[in-house]
C-alpha cells in the first residue's frame, strides 16, 4: 500500500514534550549559541542552528503533568542561571517536612536525621516545591524563545526506520471516529524524518517499548518493575498546610507485602500537590 502521509525533515526530533525533552532541547540549542558566539579569532564556520522539533500528545505543555514535586534546584540553575528572573513557576523553598509511619488508627513520626541527606530520599531540606504542569508550560516558552518547533496534539505513533536504523516518527491520523472510520475531518498523520531521534516518552512508551522489542534490548536482563502514582491537586482552607511544608507517609493502608506510600506537598494560593 502506497504510503500518502506528508513527510517533514528535521535535524533532531523529540518524541514526548515532557521535562527531559524540553530541558535537552533547551541545553542543545544553548550549546550551539554558546558556541557561535564565543568561536576563538573568528575560526571555524558557525553551526548552523538546523531544525529541532517536539512532538507532544498533550492539547498544550504539561497537559499529562499533574504531579508535584520537590526538586533540586541545582540541575535547573545549572539549566537556566537566571530562572527566578526569567519566572520559573517555583511554588516555594521546603521549610518544614515530616516522614510517618500509619497504621489503621495511630501515626508514629520517623526520625529524618537518621541517615546522611545523600542517603535519604526524603530529606528535602535545601529542595523545592513545583507543579510539573507549570514547570513543563514555562520550559516549553524558553524552548520555543530559542526557535524549537513544539507540536501539539501530534502523538507519535509508529517510529519510522531504514534497516535497523531509526530515521524519524509518524504522528497519528485526526479525524478518526470511534469504529476506525475517518470522519470528514480526517487528516492523515505526518512522517518525521529526523537526522536524530530522542525518545522521551516517560518510563511506560509506546515507541521506546517497539524498538526495545525490534532490537533485542533487555530480553536477557532482569523484568522491569513499575509503581503505579494516583496524583490530585486539593485547594484547602486557610492555613491548613503552608507552602514549603511537606509530608511523606507509609504504612497503612498498605500491606506488609506491598512498597509504597503517599506525600502532600504544600503550593501556593492554598494548594496541595497529593498523592
């Protein structure tokens, strides 16, 4: 069957507009300004700056990030300097954090200072509050200042491959009812052929999952394992929980057998990050 779908070429594509995809665009096109512009005596010919794309499934950035967080600062300085001058969406600095042990009817609250911070994954003390939603939409306006196409709406349905060799991704048909049929409205998916691909579709994607497949990766290596997050954003009454404060659990209602636990994460305006 003759393949209609338009073709785009483009220097580096992004499959997945998420943190990793927006922060490797944004360092790449960082490294080939830094380097035109500090070329020693004028030697050397200039990168050309080329066309870098995202693809993205989400209506608009950070449309599947719900989640809060509590980051380290230093990996986004390291990214962008000046980013509480630039707007970085940061919700607060942790001041006041708390680990519990439930069970059923009682709490018993854990010690932080029994391991080194290196040591302890919930030590945030000197870490920040975000909303991956917001982080994701204010990475995306930097991307895009520094000429990166982000398109939205566009998942990437099939990578595209010469041999072994992967040479782009093909979005998704729109327009498609759903029996399988095409609406009037239907608009066939687009092929992106790229000179390098970047998979960063998160820890479960569909693209990363077939090519591991077509290549063998992984079948003589232990079986991964994955969690499963429920994740909500609460608006609570004043002073109830204040931005900074942060609360992990674990225990109950969990099972013995079972690894997990839940956090609250204090935001801005009354908010909560939970989960």
């Amino acid at each position: 069957m003759a393949n209609n779908n338009e073709v785009m070429d483009v220097d580096v594509l992004f499959a997945g507009g998420g943190i990793a995809s927006l922060s490797s665009a944004l360092h790449l096109t960082n490294l080939i300004k830094n380097y035109n512009e500090t070329k020693k005596d004028g030697k050397g010919k200039n990168l050309d700056e080329g066309m870098i794309a995202i693809l993205e499934k989400g209506p608009y950035p950070g449309a599947h990030g719900i989640s809060g967080a509590a980051i380290d600062p230093a990996p986004l300085k390291e990214l962008v300097p000046d980013y509480l001058e630039r707007g970085a969406p940061i919700e607060a600095d942790v001041e006041k954090e708390a680990v519990y042990f439930l069970t059923e009817k009682r709490q018993f609250k854990i010690p932080l200072g029994l391991a080194p911070k290196s040591l302890n994954p919930l030590d945030n003390h000197g870490n920040c509050i975000v909303s991956v939603s917001r982080l994701n939409q204010w990475l995306a306006g930097l991307v895009e200042e520094n000429g990166v196409n982000i398109f939205h709406g566009f998942p990437g349905v099939e990578l595209l491959y010469e041999g072994n060799r992967v040479i782009g991704v093909r979005s998704g048909d729109k327009g498609i009812a759903h029996d399988g049929s095409k609406k009037p409205n239907f608009e066939p998916g687009i092929d992106l052929h790229a000179k390098v691909t970047v998979l960063g579709e998160g820890s479960r994607g569909s693209l990363t999952k077939t090519l591991l497949n077509r290549l063998g990766h992984g079948a003589d290596r232990n079986a991964e394992g994955f969690e499963i997050g429920v994740k909500e954003v609460w608006e609570l009454p004043e002073k109830r929980l204040g931005p900074g404060e942060i609360i992990h659990t674990m225990g109950y209602p969990l099972k013995s057998n079972t690894f997990g636990g839940g956090f609250i994460y204090g935001m801005k305006d009354n908010r909560v990050s939970i989960g």
